[in-house]
C-alpha cells in the first residue's frame, strides 16, 4: 500500500539557506492552487504571512507551510460564503461605492467612481430591478432561462408615461447595467457561469443632437439678442470653448490664462441637475484639459466682473433682495435650459424639426472647427471626447479658427448703430 503523499515538500536551496516550497493536492485545496505554489519561494506569502518569509530552519519551514495552507483554505471558505450571496444582495453591494468591486478597479486606474454614475445604477436597481423576482435567487442558482426571464418582465414594464420599457433607453441602461453586475461577481468567481453571457445587449439608437450652422452662430451674438451680460458671456463659452453647462459654472478666476490664452478645465460640477447634491469634481474623463479662450469671451467676463464684482466662480452675477440685500448668485443647469430658447427667439433662428439643445452647442463648434479644416482629433481634443493630452500646437491651430469666427462675430456685433441692448442685471423684485 503506497504512502499519502505530504500536503507539502519543503526543500532546501543548494548553497543557500533559503527554502522552496510545493503545495501538493493532498492539502485539501485546488489544483489550480496547488500548481501556483510549485517550487515556490516563501517570499511569496500573502502580506498577512509576511512574517514567515525567511524561515531559518526545516521545521519553521514545515510551520510556516501549515501556515500558508490553512490561510488559503480560509480564503476558499470565504469565496463560499460569497457564493451564496442572493442577486439582490451582491447588485446592493455592486452599487455601494465601498463596497462595489468596480471602485478598486477604477482606482487602480486613477478614475474614481462618478457621483452622477453611481446615481444611475442606484435609480435602476431601486425603481426596476430591486422588486423584481430574480433578486431573491441565490446568484450560484441563477441560470440563463432566469435571464431570459428577467429581459422579458422588464421589456413590457411600464413606465410612468404608460409605455412599455421594452425599446427605450431605460430598458437598455437597465439590461447593460444588471449585465454589467452579473459579469463583475464573475470576475471574482472564475468557474462560474455568468447567465447572462450569452444575452445580447439591447440596442438603441440615442437621439443625434443638431448643431447650428456657422450663419446661425454668428446671429446669437448681435445686438439685442442678450439681455444681460452674463448671458452673453455663457453663450460665448458653450460655443467658443465648446465647455459643458456644468463646468463652464465650475470654472474660477484662475482657472483663465489671459495671456497665453486659455481655459483650464480642472473640475465640474457632479449631479449638476441636482438644486441641493451637487458637488465640485473632477471633469469628465478624470483629466485636467485646456479650452480655447476667445476675445469675445475675454471682453465679456471683463465687462461681468466690473458690473457684478469678481467673486468665487467666473460666471456670477449679483441680485438684489426684497430686503434690499445684494446676493452672489451662480446659476445651475436650469437657467441655461431657460435662457438657451430666448436666445435662438430673438436671433431669430428657425429650429424647422431640428433637436437644438444648450449642449448642441459643443456639436456646432465642432461643426464649424471641421469645415474651416481642423483634423477631427483636435476637435476630439477641444471637446474633450477622448483622454487628452493638452499641448500649445492643439491650442495654437484650433485657437487660430476660432479667433477668425471671433472676428466675424464682433463685425455681427458692431453691425446695429443702435446702442447694444446688453445690460447690467438689476432685479426689481
């Protein structure tokens, strides 16, 4: 009858005092464990063994091996415990910055998880998945029929408007989302069979902003068309630096270069929509960016500052209170969406069917910027679609076209001999 092999062979290296260590199957873990630790140093140990790296002996070789093993044996129990965890349990977690195994990754990454992001995952899992049956499964008992299942219940919910989810953008974010969740506990337990694997994700067509053309840019920025100075001064920043509403209102007095010159967009405001959780964060794409920084822009903070005062942020203006008292105000993303459609009024452009938004401003920069021959990839850059790296030469080209439109804007300015109807803000109320 042959002997049980050990559950390890601890050997010495020749003409050193250092040992080598295999774990063999015998020790109670998986092969695939057993093969890792081979003829392996015990410089090797997890941190948490750390202190028994440098054994000096046989038998403190032989301890710290009994070691080793009873440590991994209690990683496999944990991974157990784990697998029992139900699906509305481990989507809990997965939407939990501190407990989601998407924020490790993403910090490893230097890109921490978005407010705005996290927002989104929590409203799908609380208004469509949290009350669903598939919650009360067991992850391991969940199989691809249970999937299929749940991709059926979701497309013939009902939204608040009464129509059905199937086909819409929800339906898609919910099925990318629950997806996204399912492959994330897969990562972290490798056997297993993700039954959503094999379920292909919805498509759905996002509805295309349009962008204005270059005539129709030119108009905004004549006379009468802006009642006060600082909407003057927004509207040359969302389509003369082709910045976001929500970082434009992020922007401080040193974030401008005046004598290069340049925007540095260092930050944004997070859950912008938002009157009271908004918070200042990193841009999007977690990267610092330079924004070109037009005369018509320049002259037109210079003039907001020296009617309301310099204060924290750029684009502030001052309103008086019924008590007489003076208020820094900064506005949000609903004055833009107020403001936006006045602007097109008065300058009299026709929409005609087009979908004309604040944000398509940035699609009309980019419009223009390419008819006037700059290379797409440094429109990507102005508008920040992809990491950048900012560099003089992006600025330098791309600035160059924009002080061309900046000239054609100012001669549409001067047009009127009538006094220009831009004006201080005073609240009568």
């Amino acid at each position: 009858m042959s002997r049980q092999k050990k559950p390890y062979v601890v050997e010495k290296r020749s003409g050193s005092k250092s040992f080598l260590l295999t774990l063999n199957i015998t020790c109670g873990l998986p092969e695939r464990i057993c093969k890792e630790w081979q003829r392996k140093s015990y410089i090797n140990f997890p941190p948490e063994l750390a202190y028994l790296s440098f054994p000096k002996t046989k038998s403190a070789a032989e301890e710290a091996a009994l070691a080793l093993i009873t440590y991994l044996k209690n990683k496999q129990d944990l991974r157990v415990v784990l697998e029992d965890i139900t699906v509305g349990e481990w989507i809990e977690k997965f939407v939990a910055v501190e407990t989601s195994p998407r924020t490790s990754i993403n910090a490893s990454k230097n890109r921490p998880y978005s407010p705005d992001t996290v927002k989104t995952y929590g409203s799908y899992y609380s208004l469509h998945i949290k009350d669903d049956p598939i919650t009360k499964l067991k992850m391991t008992e969940t199989n691809e029929e249970d999937a299929l299942d749940f991709a059926t219940r979701m497309s013939v919910k009902k939204l608040k408007s009464e129509r059905l989810m199937g086909g819409t953008r929800t339906y898609t974010g919910v099925m990318v989302f629950i997806r996204m969740a399912f492959n994330a506990y897969q990562r972290k337990n490798r056997k297993w069979i993700n039954p959503f694997q094999y379920i292909s994700t919805p498509n759905y067509k996002f509805k295309e902003r349009d962008a204005l053309t270059e005539d129709e840019v030119i108009r905004l920025f004549k006379p009468g068309v802006h009642k006060r100075t600082i909407e003057l001064a927004v509207c040359a920043a969302i389509h003369l630096s082709g910045l976001r509403r929500s970082e434009v209102f992020a922007l401080r007095p040193e974030d401008l270069d005046w004598h290069t010159p340049k925007i540095v967009v260092r930050r944004t405001w997070q859950k912008f929509n938002s009157k009271d959780s908004k918070v200042l964060g990193p841009p999007k794409g977690k990267k610092i960016r330079d924004a070109p920084f037009d005369q018509i822009l320049q002259d037109a903070i210079k003039k907001l500052w020296e009617e309301n005062g310099q204060h924290e942020f750029v684009f502030t203006y001052v309103k008086v209170m019924k008590d007489k008292t003076r208020k820094v105000i900064t506005p949000g993303s609903s004055w833009v969406s107020h403001n936006f459609p006045k602007w097109l009024d008065r300058a009299g452009i026709k929409l005609n069917g087009r979908i004309i938004v604040p944000h398509s401003a940035r699609h009309s920069l980019a419009t223009m910027l390419l008819d006037h021959g700059e290379s797409l990839r440094n429109i990507q850059k102005v508008l920040d679609h992809e990491s950048l790296k900012t560099t003089k030469g992006y600025l330098h080209s791309t600035g160059a076209t924009i002080r061309k439109m900046g000239e054609k804007i100012s001669e549409a300015m001067e047009e009127s001999n009538e006094k220009s109807t831009v004006k201080p803000f005073k609240n009568v109320g």
